[in-house]
C-alpha cells in the first residue's frame, strides 16, 4: 500500500478530531483567544447545545484585515515569536492558546465567520470559511470600538459521522456552561455572559484583580455560602506559588464535581489535584464525600509543560512531588487554622428545621391549669430563691462553674480562667444545660452551641491518639512467616521505592524478584490484616495518587474507631463543669469543628436568627 500525502482540508478535519471534541471545546478555544487578545468583556451565546450556532464576542485587540487570512491557516499563531537566536521556545508558553490549530479546525468541519476591528483602525472587516474552503475578506459592520466576533454555524455538519456521537442538546449546553465557568474562575478581572437558545444564564461582573475579587466570583460560581465556609491559602516553596481557597470539612459534598486546578490562569484536570485533596482531606471526612476547593499554581513556564495535548486540558509537571506537596501541605495547614469552626450551612439547615406553630385551640379564656386544680403556682420569692440568677437577663441553672474542678475519667482539665472573665466570652460559651443526655446547650455571648458530646470527644480523642503516633511511631507486629505479594514489575518497583516511608508506617516491605514484595511486619494497630489486598491497595495508590494513602486511611480508620470507643458516649450524664472543660478542649484542639468523618460536632445559632423566628425582627 503506498504512502500518500494528504489534503490540506483532511488534514484540518482530522485534527478538529483532536481539538474540538464537542461544541464546549470550541467555545474554550474560542474564549481563549479573546483572553489572549487583552478582552475584559467576553460574550458568548449557543443555540442548539452549540451545534446550531456559537457565537463569542470580546472587546480585545482585534485583528487587522491583512491578518485575517493567516487566522484561518494552520499552525499560524501571533503567541509564539522566535528568540534572540531564531529558536522558538516551546517551554516558555505564557499564553493560552499557542497551536495555531483552533480556528482551522473548526472552519474545516463548520460554517466559521470572524469579524474583527483591530485598535486604532476605523473599519472593520470579516472572513468565512465553510468546510474549509477559504472565502475572500470583505469590509464588514462591527458594533464596538475594538474587539472580534466569532460566529459559528452548523458544527460538524462536514464530519456526519461526529455528529452521531454527540450527546442531547440539553448535555452539551451544561457542558458549554461548565466550561465558560471555569474560564471566568481563572479570570476574575474580565465580565462574561452566557445565553443559551434566547435565555440569559450567566452574568459574572468584573471583579476586582485579588484574592478577595477572586473570592466573590468563586461565590457567584459555586454558591454564595461559599465565601462564608472558604479557608485562604496562600503558600509558596521552591518558586511555586499556591494561592486560592477550600472550603471546610463539613462543607462537603458526594461527588468530585466542585474540585477545580489552575495552572498558571489556564483551567486544567489533573489526578494530582484529586490525590492531594483526598490526602489533605483524609482525617477530616469520610471516603464518599468531597471537599470544595479552587486552587492556584503559578510557577516558572519552564517547570510545567502545557503541550502535552491538543486540548490543552492536560500539563505535567517538571516536579511533580513537589507541586502534590504544597498542595497538602498549603490545605493541612489551612484546615488546622480553621481551629474548630464548622460551615455555616450547618446553623441554617438547624434553622430551616424550625418552622413557626399555631398554638392548639384553647376553650374561651384560654387554659389553665391552676384554674382546673392541676398546678399550684408557688411566689415569684420562693421560685427565685430556689433557682439562682433566674432574675438576670440569663437564667443559669447549674452552679458557677469553678476552675479548680476535678475532672471525670477520660474528659482532660479545662485551662483555669480568670474569675473576672464570663464564660459566655468564650468562642463556645458556658455550658447551661444538658438535654437527652447527649447534647450540650452552652450560651455565647451573641446566641447559642448546641455540641454533640460524643461526637465532639470522639474528635479530642482522635487528635490525642494522632499526636501520640507521631511522637512514639507506629509500633509495628512481625510476621510469623514473610508473606509475598506478586505485582506488576512497575507496581513492585514503586512500593519497594517508598520502603522507608511505608517502614515509618509499621508495613517493613523489600523486593523479592522482579514482580513480588516481600512483607515481614505491619502495624500492630490492624492486628491480623489481608497483607495481599493492603499492599495492592498501596500499589493503586502509588500509581494514581504518588503517595500510600491506603496504608495511611486504615491506620487512622483503625484510630477512630479506638477513639470512637474510648470517648464520652451519648447517654451519659455530665455535670457543668465536665460539660466545660469540653467546650475549652474543642477550642484548643485543631479540627474540632467536624467528628471523623465530617460531620459537625456543633452548630451555632445566632441571637438574631433566634428572634427572628419568634418575629421580634
């Protein structure tokens, strides 16, 4: 079979393939020229799932009309310009875009129109392409000073066969708006609009450049309680900068759909992200739910290589390990300065629980008891001496808390207290009652926690066992009879490189041949273990994630449930000052805001709400 040089429009075809996979892939293609060429207003509109018809105005640049025909060849880009020495430098992107393959593409398998009128020019003028025949420029009416307007008709009307591999209308319009959002998250300075078949569905304003601009147009993507339950994260090493923000583990949610990466302003899906954030997150929530996070990298051009495919959708980092490592590490820390605050949807969804009740019909002059002989009211005197305080604004019921109590078993003593300072001062108050012997109501100074004592203690204990494993080491148990493991040749190299960091585990693994492990101790703390299934699990995770979460999640799995048993159970009666010193412990100890796995150990309602649902605002 000879060797034949293709035709330029199949060619065009073939990579439009590649490039502009379903109508949201023109339209990121599309919006990032129009970021590239300076816009700080980008337009955009699809009718029909955005096979019918895309169109993407901005206020940028523009291109001059002797430029246009360049536009619509392939590989001819104004992003890339030669060197000092003539070489063009493929590491050092600092745009977007830089192919030189979108709009070819798509005019090879669509009706492409591009009108532009570039700064400082007084006309503006258009060309089109249909199928990839290449029309004439023409002079043409442009509404704006400056800027482009891309039109696109009849997608993949050229390519049949592509057609019948696209999802519903209603499918490919969630994908278009997907992933105008993403674009508008790495661009917080620039406005976009989106209109789907006639209907307005997004307007993002411009946002001030900065985290805290950042923030509102996070807000305005991912829901407003999303700016009241994100922790800031701001950390650099070795030239990489991470910024952006993650919400708090009892803001969570059952899917990985909220988890978004930037790579130097460029939306990327990369399996790093999703490691690092089940890494970071590991302690905090359960395996089936995901934090909601929108991270930041920048870093030198020559560190991240972008040209990995078509799409631009996927980079690699020159250092992986270290990019993975400021991820967890900038998330760790955040989270443990987070202290024991819980998201603020957990208050609202306990006050949406409270709905107003009409009292029940009473006989005429309404009831009483005293009036039927059931209860004898005693004097006002004798109620208030019998109750303290019930005169104050207050009521406090229990005694006054004293700080030289001696504690129960398994409840630590609280930090003594100045005898000046009221305990309502205190971020989760003075306790004042205990109720089904489970939860403890305390009284801040501007509302009301309700705590779940074993949950909460649950958390105190966990953080003590954490600590203490990491100052004494995992105590590891000897394998009576070394146990192999067969694995893929690769699997096995990468277990037995990261031996000494399983041995800090208590796993002790060495090579036994080109495809087996050979185990001779594990931790002590999961007693008699599947040695095959624990160390293939490691395997999986060296490969997706590049670190043993397995090992680690069964570990701590293991200490909550000894915490979980070890800990204050519901049902327990605990006086005022027991009740206290876990109100101090929760403030002092990091995470104590949600038990193991996510869930909140207290909510928090404010005064304000209270009385709102009694009408007195």
């Amino acid at each position: 079979m000879p060797i034949r040089r293709l035709p330029p429009d199949l060619i065009n075809r073939i990579a439009a393939g590649e490039v502009v996979e379903r109508p949201a892939s023109a339209v990121k293609e599309l919006v990032e020229n129009a970021l590239d060429a300076g816009s700080s207003r980008i337009e955009v509109q699809a009718d029909g799932g955005g096979l019918t018809r895309i169109l993407v105005a901005d206020d940028g640049n523009g291109l001059p009309p002797e430029e246009l025909p360049l536009a619509v060849e392939r590989h001819a880009t104004s992003k890339l310009a030669p060197g000092e020495d003539g070489d063009y430098d493929l590491l050092k992107i600092l745009t977007l875009g830089f192919r030189g393959e979108a709009l070819p593409s798509i005019g090879s398998v669509a009706r492409l129109s591009i009108t532009s009128r570039a700064k400082g020019l007084a006309d503006a003028h258009a060309i089109f392409v249909e199928g990839g025949a290449v029309g004439a420029v023409s002079p043409a009416a442009f509404p704006g000073p400056h800027g482009a307007r891309v039109e696109v008709r009849d997608l993949f009307y050229a390519t049949p066969a592509r057609l019948k591999f696209m999802k519903s209308e209603r499918s490919e319009a969630l994908a278009i708006t997907e992933e105008l959002k993403r674009q508008a998250m790495a661009h917080e300075a620039v406005s976009f609009a989106l209109d789907l078949d006639g209907r307005r569905t997004l307007r993002l304003p411009a946002e001030a450049k900065g985290p805290d601009g950042r923030l509102a147009r996070l807000s305005a993507i991912m829901g407003r309680d999303f700016s009241d339950n994100a922790l800031g994260i701001d950390h650099e090493r070795e030239g990489v900068r991470l910024t952006g923000f993650a919400g708090l583990p009892t803001y969570n949610r059952g899917n990985a759909a909220h988890q978004y990466l930037f790579v130097n302003g460029r939306p990327v899906r990369d399996r790093l992200l999703q490691g690092a954030l089940r890494a970071a997150y590991a302690d905090f929530l359960a395996r089936d739910r995901h934090p909601l996070a929108a991270l930041y990298v920048e870093l030198d051009p020559h560190y991240v290589d972008v040209n990995v495919h078509p799409a631009k959708a996927e980079v690699r980092f020159r250092d992986p390990g270290l990019v993975r490592g400021l991820i967890v590490g900038g998330l760790r820390h955040a989270l443990a300065a987070a202290g024991h605050r819980a998201s603020t949807t957990v208050s609202m969804a306990a006050l949406g629980g409270f709905r107003p009740q009409e009292a029940p019909p009473q006989p005429p002059g309404g009831f009483s008891a005293w009036r039927q002989g059931g209860w004898t009211p005693a004097p006002l005197a004798a109620v208030a001496q019998a109750i303290p305080g019930l005169s104050e604004i207050s009521a406090r019921a229990e005694p006054q808390w004293d700080a030289q109590w001696e504690p129960s078993p398994g409840l630590a003593e609280a930090p003594a207290a100045a005898p000046v300072f009221d305990p309502v001062d205190y971020p989760l108050g003075a306790a004042r009652a205990q109720v089904h012997e489970t939860y403890i109501v305390a009284q801040t100074r501007d509302g009301v926690v309700i705590v779940d004592q074993h949950a909460a203690h649950e958390r105190l204990v966990y953080e003590r066992m954490k600590v203490e494993m990491a100052e004494g080491g995992v105590a590891r148990q000897a394998l009576l009879l070394p146990e192999v493991v067969e694995l893929d040749p690769a699997e096995a190299e990468r277990v037995t490189a990261r031996a000494e960091e399983l041995a800090a585990l208590g796993l002790v693994v060495e090579p036994f041949g080109p495809g087996a492990v050979l185990v001779r101790e594990t931790p002590a703390l999961l007693g008699e273990t599947d040695v095959h299934g624990l160390v293939r699990d490691i395997a999986d995770d060296l490969a997706e994630n590049g670190q043993a979460l397995a090992l680690k999640e069964r570990l701590e799995e293991v200490c909550g449930t000894m915490a979980c048993h070890g800990s204050v159970r519901a049902g327990r009666r605990l006086t005022a000052p027991e009740m206290n010193a876990l109100l101090r412990q929760m403030e002092a100890t990091p995470h104590s805001g949600q038990c193991n796995h996510g869930r909140p150990t207290y909510v928090e309602l404010k005064l304000a709400d209270i009385e709102r649902l009694f009408g007195r605002r």
